[in-house]
C-alpha cells in the first residue's frame, strides 16, 4: 500500500480536521465510502489508507479538487467536483457517507435528501458539526 498521507503540508486550519479523519478511518474497513467535502485531499489520502473497497472524494470547489487530484494521484482517480444538493451517484452507492469539515449547511433539506438518498438502507451518515 502507498503511504500518501505522509506526502503533504498541513496548511491553514486542516490540523484541526485530522483527529475526525482518524477517529472515522478506523471504522471505515471493508466498506464503500463517499467523502463530502474533501479539500485538498489530505483527509482522503488518510481514508484510503483504511481499508475502503471502494472510495470517492467530493467537492463543490473545483480548484480544490485538481489540486487533490494532482497532489494525490497515487490513490486512484477518486476525486470528483459536484454540487452537493445534487449528487451524480445512483441510490445506496455507499455504506458510509463522511462529511467532516463543519462548514457545510446540515440545515439544506436537499443536501440531507441526497445523502439518504445514496446511502444504503444500513448506512452510515457521519458529520463534523460547528
């Protein structure tokens, strides 16, 4: 396995993300996972490192996402930008959906449909609120 989570700066406030990503990666083996609003792709690169059979990394910045698309192109093609009211996923795509940076609006009803709606029927909905 490629160790990428080694490979980048920790700028800005992201520090203040990581114990989210480590608390959440230890529960993440074995499943398909949907990050919502990965950044640059630190958080992601340390989730992939988990055991995911399967995961995507999203956000509605795309400057953010060819920046983690090309700092982290070891891990796959796993990064997409998309708005986040209207995932491009068909229903119960994942088992885990993350959203662990706090700045998104957990109040749009639409973000919180398209979440259910994506999820499988004993999925988990896991998110950082500030």
């Amino acid at each position: 396995m490629v160790n990428n989570f080694g490979l980048h700066t920790l700028d800005g406030e992201w520090h203040a993300l990581l114990p989210r990503y480590v608390f959440v990666a230890q529960q993440l083996d074995g499943r398909r996972v949907l990050e919502i609003g990965c950044g640059r792709g630190v958080g992601t690169a340390l989730l992939h490192q988990s055991g995911v059979t399967k995961l995507t990394a999203i956000d509605h910045r795309l400057d953010l996402v060819q920046d983690a698309r090309t700092r982290f192109s070891g891990i796959g093609d796993v990064f997409e930008s998309m708005e986040l009211e209207a995932l491009d996923f068909e229903q119960e795509s994942f088992d885990v959906v993350v959203c662990l940076d706090g700045s998104f609006n957990a109040a749009n009803d639409n973000f919180l449909l398209e979440v259910h709606r994506v999820l499988d029927a004993d999925g988990l909905f896991v998110a950082a609120l500030e």
